[in-house]
C-alpha cells in the first residue's frame, strides 16, 4: 500500500537550521512555569469523523489520513510513538519514523540490539501513536510486532543515504559510549574502511520490525472537548463476534472521548 518514504515525508535533507536558544537561563529560573502551563488549552475543530467517513477498513482510513498529513506538508508526519514493555513489565516509548504500511503491518527499522529490540524479543506486545497536531488527529495502534524479512531490510538498507548506512553500523544503539569522540572515531573508520565506492553491507543487528495490529483507534478533535474517536479491532477466529464476521474483519465502535 503505501510507502511512508515517498512524498514530503523524506524530509531528511530538509534546511539547515539555526541552534536551538533553550529560554530557561539557570534552575531557579520560574519562566513558563506551573500557572502558564495551566492555561496552556485550544478548542479543536478543524474537522469531523463520522462512522460513514470513516468506512470499514482501517486501513484505508489510516492511508487517508497519513496522505493527507503528508500532502499537507507536516513535519515528521511519518514520526511516531513507540511503546514497548520492559522485563518489569514497565512501559518504554521512543519516537520513530514508519517507513512502510499495507494490511500487513507497520514497518519502521531499528537496531535490533537496542533497547526496544531487547524489550521486543522478551514481549513482541506493543503499541504506535501517531499525532498530527495542524490536523488535530491522533491514530493510536496496538499489536503483535514481528522482524521484516532479511532481504526486505536489506533492500530498505541499500536505499539508505551512505551516512545514513555508516551511521547504522558506527552506533552500538542504547549502549553507554564513553563519550562523543568515540562514536565519531568508529564512523570516521568507518569511512576510511568503505571509501567512496565499496557497497556497505547490512550490519548483523539492524532491520525492520513490522507491528500487526490487533486495534486501531482513530482520535479526531472537535469542540467543546467532545471529540470523534472511532476504535476498529480485529475479529479473532472462533471469537463470539466470529460468528458474524469472518475472521481477519474489523469490527468499529464509537468511545467517548
Ligand atoms: C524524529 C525522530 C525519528 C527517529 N527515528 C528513528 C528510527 O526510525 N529508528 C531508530 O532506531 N531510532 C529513531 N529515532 C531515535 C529513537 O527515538 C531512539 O532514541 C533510539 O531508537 C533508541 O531507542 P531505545 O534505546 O529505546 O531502543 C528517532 C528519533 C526522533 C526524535
């Protein structure tokens, strides 16, 4: 279906960008505090998600909303949220970029020796959440995360940017580095070792993982905080619902917000 690297969501050469002037000058410093933060609200209203809008197939839905905030021109629209769960059963998140989607899953890549890639291999349980917020729309997907294909991923590697692919192999992800020069040694080896030319294989520990989701909500604004949220789940075979609907259909409700 669709491919999360087509269009504006490639925005990684995107301009430079000026130094950020971070305002708080010392600890002490009470500027943006509790009171502000308070009144810090917006009523919603852009738009609307009715049951006809929205159809059956989450998948379509999710394909219209996701080219819509690419269309549009948002930044990081393929950025996500991922949640994962550690050996204590505590809940990890850490935005990523999706970089492809069908009926199949949600694929976004990774080292899989990071820390997601340890939380994963214990509990494949996860969840993605996605927030568009010019759109004022929140998708919000729960499921059972599986590896991509070896050569799926070595495909996705190959049609890296070289930095991109040196900078794969140069960081152990989520290791402690003794400190900065370290990293920016092994990728400078890295440079020398490949040249201009030398292909640059896929490192042993970096792929694709692709979530299948069991529930997909979709979370539209509206005013006076009585907003759209429309829940599709995945009817297992043999559940009660089953005998309606086959199985791998999606059932839809309405939760209030
Ligand atoms: C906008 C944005 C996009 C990111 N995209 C990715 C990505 O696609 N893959 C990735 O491994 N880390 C990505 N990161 C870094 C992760 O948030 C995180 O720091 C890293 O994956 C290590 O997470 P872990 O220690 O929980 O495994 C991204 C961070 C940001 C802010």
């Amino acid at each position: 279906m669709g491919s999360a690297d087509s269009g504006k969501a490639n925005q990684e050469a995107a301009g430079a960008s000026q130094p950020i002037q971070d305002l708080r000058a010392s600890p002490g410093d009470t500027a943006g505090g509790s009171q502000q933060i308070q009144d810090l609200r917006r009523d919603f209203g852009r738009d609307s998600l009715t049951e006809e809008l929205a159809g059956d197939d989450p998948f379509l839905l999710f394909g219209r909303w996701f080219d819509t905030a690419l269309d549009a021109g948002l930044r990081d629209a393929n950025a996500f949220v991922l949640s994962t769960v550690d050996e204590a059963n505590r809940p990890v998140s850490r935005v990523l970029l999706l970089k492809d989607y069908s009926p199949a899953g949600f694929v976004f890549y990774t080292n899989y020796a990071s820390r997601k890639g340890s939380n994963l291999a214990e509990n494949p349980h996860a969840a993605i959440l996605f927030y568009w917020a010019e759109h004022e729309r929140q998708v919000r997907i729960e499921g059972r995360v599986e590896r991509v294909a070896r050569e799926e991923s070595a495909a996705y590697f190959a049609s890296r940017p070289r930095a991109s692919q040196l900078g794969a192999h140069a960081s152990p992800q989520s290791q402690v580095l003794s400190d900065r020069s370290d990293l920016e040694k092994r990728f400078s080896d890295l440079e020398q070792q490949y040249g201009a030319d030398a292909p640059i294989p896929l490192p042993e520990d970096w792929g694709g993982y692709r979530l299948q989701p069991g529930r997909i909500e979709f979370w539209q604004g509206r005013s006076n905080r009585l907003h759209d949220r429309l829940e599709y789940t995945i009817v297992q075979a043999g559940s009660a619902s089953g005998s309606q609907a086959k199985a791998g259909a999606w059932t839809r409700v309405r939760l209030a917000p």
